[in-house]
C-alpha cells in the first residue's frame, strides 16, 4: 500500500500536513512509540503514529524525525490528544528530513488507525492479526490479566506461541512449547550478541525463534523486554509481524505510564538516601517508610557500573532493574557518580548472596556488555538509619575494589574492605596505572618482544609465598630456568625478590589492571 492511499481508507480522517518524498513510499506495517528517539527499533517501511508526548522542545522534534527518516519510515501520524495542539517545530522538522507528516482527529484512536491499516495491508476478505489483538487487549486490561492475556491474544489470534521475556532474558509472561527453558536463555543469548532486531535464532535441537524488542521507557537503555516466537517471522502469513511488532508496542507503553511513578520513587529515595548521610536518622526512616522501605528490617546497599558496552553506564540500571523485578521490596535505581545504586531487602540473605543476584543478573547480559566490563559493590546487611549509612559506604568502596578485578563481571562486598585493594582504589587512576608502568611495564615489554613470560613467573613466585620448588613445579621448569628468570626481572626492575619491601611493591602493581 502507497502512503497516498491511506487518504482513500474510509474511517481513518487522516489529515495530510506535509506531502514529503516518502509519499509514494510502500506501507509495509504500523508502529506506535512515544520514546524520544525509537530509530534503533524500526527497519524500515513502516507508518508511525505517536502521541507526541516526547515533545518538550523543536530540539526534541528534529531528533523524533531524523530517527524515523534514518530509520526509512513510510510516514508519521502524530496525534494531539495528550498535547493539545501539534507544535510547529514537527511538521518543519517533516519538511527538512523529507517525511511525510499526517494528523489524526482525537475521536479516532491509535487502535482503530493500526487495525484498519492492518487489515487494508491483509488484503480483501482476510482479516488482520491487530484486529483479535486489540479487542483482545481491551479484555485483558480490564481482566488484568497483563502480559500473559496480551500475548496469549496474539497465539490465539495469530496461531504463533510466544513468550515475554524480561531484559535478561527470564520468561515472565506464556511460553514456546518444546522449546526448554535453558535452549530459551542461550537463544536470547545468542540474540543479544548478534544484536539485531527483530532477529531470527535457530534453536539447538532444531527449529528457530524470533526475537522483538520491547522499547525501555528511557533513552539510551537496551530494550527493557523482548517477545519471543516460535519460527521465522518472515515466513509467517501477512500481518502476523506486525502485529508482533505491536504487541511490543503496547508492552512498552505499559512501562512508560509506570515511568512517572518511578521518577517520583526516585527523587524520594535520593532525598533518603541524603538525610542517611547527614546522620537524620529520624526524618530518614520517615522518607524510606513513604517509600515502601522498612528500615528496621534488613536493607542492604549494592552499586552497580558498566563500561565498554554501547549502552555506556545505562546498563547498570538495566542489571538492578531485574533484580528488582524477582525480589520484591527493592528500592527504585538511582544515578550516582557514574554508577547506580539500589537498596535490596535481605531478610534472610547476607551481602555475598546478595551480590551472587546481582552478579547473575551482570552475567545474563554479557552479550551487551561485549568487550567492557560490570563493577558489583555489596555493603552488609543495616537495619536502622545509621547502620544503613555503613552500608552505603561499605557498597561504595566495594564498588571501587571491584573495579580493579578483572573479568566481565567484577564483585566485592563488605568484607574486602580489608584488602590492600581498598588502598589502591583510593589512589588516582593515573597514579595506580604511572606505578604499574613504572615496575611492571618493562616485564611486559620484555615479554612481548621476546615471547617469554616474566610476568607470569613473577605472579607464579609471589603466589608460591617465595617458594623456589613450589614456583617451579607449578611452572614445570627446573628450578635452575626459574632462578635465571628471577635474576632477569630483577635486572630489568631494579627490584629485589628477596626483600620483604620489593616483593609488597610487586604484588601491589601485579593487582592493578
């Protein structure tokens, strides 16, 4: 279907603001957002509509735009209801980018644009996916039956299993018969690592799932859920795609009328987390009780970091959230100094198996994190304000410790805060590194252009606690090679391995990363 014909659909009353270049392009299907930017959501050919609530500035309409004429969008239908009026700045920004712009009349709704659009895209006598879907949904909605009624619509209506998966890939809503939930989590694994959306995986065993993104109701997050379908969507029958590519839609805009709660959840945390700090215990565990947080119950305090993913330190928030998600009682996420911070109820639980959720949850999204890595810092479980301001501090330099590990995914609780790690985190960065350099940068240019491993034997030897034969033996070399590389790095160091000092220097640079 050209774009020009959807003036001819009776029902519609659509009202064409900006013919653009992208009039005579095909509509391939229907796509509704609110998010301020959705162009990594979208492929191409598709009729967008939107409320328009992502508006607050011509700024915010020029990024709206560009995305969907990035994407290759047919056109945009922006409505008006939740606005008032549709703000110059869209339709010129329509202009610059060659979109063809449309408006909708209040008393038409989005449900009746996409089902009319869907079945017109079916073809005569057939009947469009949207069309069960939506009335579907009104019965759900008002059942309450959620994402397991939404989804179990789309089966019925569309004869294709699916399942809801959270953003780590956890079934939350229907399921794919035979397909098990462990080949489930390696199959959204493999999803994330190819990174495409929507994406076709085959299953081990045989067979294939396609994974839709579910938007996350804020910028620069990875998609908050995905819908998983048994087959290759783009061998399903007319619509059936799309209609998937709807559900996701309205799945996503459940999440953002929860977004408004969670900001007000997040200011009075920050709010309680500062009277912790500035020792108001009593106006403290008043704000946390507002919060739904007993504070003479057990509450301990995790900070998370990601770095090196393309989701920058977003991610972090994404790995509490689903905490959260499993463990009720949770606080909301807040931003702080690069990374996030949550408060998790642990009745029964003490900082390790706390910080072992967390760490599963990190490891779930190791596709995502790719090259780059997650800090996990865990303080011990508080009960009351002053203990909990503990905990905060303990999470914090937790926090920092970890970052100096290695691995995807580093942690550290309470009890590494007796660690000469806690030193070393509290240096500058640059200086932990201009020391490294200084003692073992030699040891490691050594090693690259002679292919030895002088770096590895001195690892070897302090783990050895001095231990000529246990270092050889571990090494499998005779004690003579061993003695000939020792000499050689304290030739290259200026160090001496057999003083108390020196081996304290080595093992200090051996431990920065």
């Amino acid at each position: 279907m050209l774009v020009t014909e959807l003036l001819d659909i009776p029902g519609l009353d659509l009202v064409p603001l900006v013919p653009g270049p992208t009039a005579g392009r095909r509509v391939r299907g229907v796509y509704t957002t609110d998010l301020p930017d959705p162009g990594r959501y979208l492929d191409g050919g598709e009729l967008v509509l939107t409320s328009s609530t992502w508006y607050r500035s011509p700024q915010d309409a020029e990024i709206f735009v560009a995305a969907l004429a990035g994407a290759g969008c047919a056109a945009l239908v922006a409505g008006t209801a939740g606005i008032g009026r549709l703000p110059a700045s869209v339709p010129q920004a329509c202009e610059r980018h060659g979109l063809a712009l449309f408006t909708v009349g209040d008393e038409v709704s989005f449900a009746t644009v996409t089902e009319t659009v869907l079945a017109a895209l079916a073809g005569p006598g057939q009947r469009s996916p949207g069309a069960d879907l939506h009335r579907g949904l009104v019965a759900s909605m008002a059942s309450g039956a959620g994402s397991e009624g939404l989804v179990e619509v789309f089966a019925r209506a569309s004869g294709v299993w699916c399942a809801v998966l959270s953003a780590t890939g956890r079934p939350t809503a229907g399921h794919v018969p035979q397909v098990t939930p462990h080949r489930l989590d390696r199959v959204h694994r493999d999803a994330l690592a190819a990174g495409t959306f929507p994406g076709v995986q085959p299953v081990p065993g045989g067979g294939k799932l396609s994974f839709f993104p579910v938007q996350s109701p804020v910028a620069h997050r990875p998609p908050a859920a995905y819908l998983a379908a048994g087959g290759d969507y783009r061998d399903w029958a007319p619509g059936v795609a799309d209609a998937a590519t709807e559900v996701c839609a309205l799945l996503a805009m459940d999440r953002v009328a929860g977004q408004e709660r969670r900001r007000i959840e997040e200011r009075f945390l920050r709010e309680s987390i500062q009277l912790v700090r500035d020792g108001q215990a009593e106006a403290a565990d008043g704000r946390l009780r507002s919060l739904g947080l007993d504070p003479q119950a057990q509450l301990t305090a995790v900070v998370v970091s990601t770095h090196g993913s393309h989701y920058g330190g977003e991610l972090a928030a994404v790995i509490l959230d689903d905490v959260a998600e499993q463990l009720p009682g949770c606080s909301a996420t807040i931003a702080e100094d690069g990374s996030y911070l949550m408060l998790v109820p642990t009745r029964d639980e003490d900082e390790h198996r706390t910080a072992a959720r967390v760490e599963h949850a990190a490891d779930r999204l190791r596709p995502l994190l790719a090259e780059g890595w997650a800090a996990v810092g865990t303080g011990r479980p508080a009960v009351g304000a002053i203990a909990l301001r503990r905990s905060l501090d303990e999470a914090r330099h937790a926090h920092r410790i970890a970052s100096l590990g290695s691995g995807t995914v580093r942690t550290a609780t309470g009890d590494n805060l007796s660690s000469h790690l806690l030193l070393l985190a509290s240096v500058p960065e640059e200086v932990r590194q201009l020391f490294r350099d200084r003692l073992i940068g030699v040891l490691e240019t050594y090693d690259t252009e002679h292919r030895s491993n002088l770096v590895g034997t001195l690892t070897a030897f302090l783990d050895a606690s001095g231990s000529w034969h246990r270092c050889a033996e571990q090494l499998h070399v005779h004690v003579n090679t061993l003695r000939y590389r020792l000499q050689r790095i304290e030739q290259l160091t200026g160090h001496s391995l057999a003083t108390l000092h020196d081996r304290v220097d080595f093992c200090l640079a051996l431990s920065i990363r």
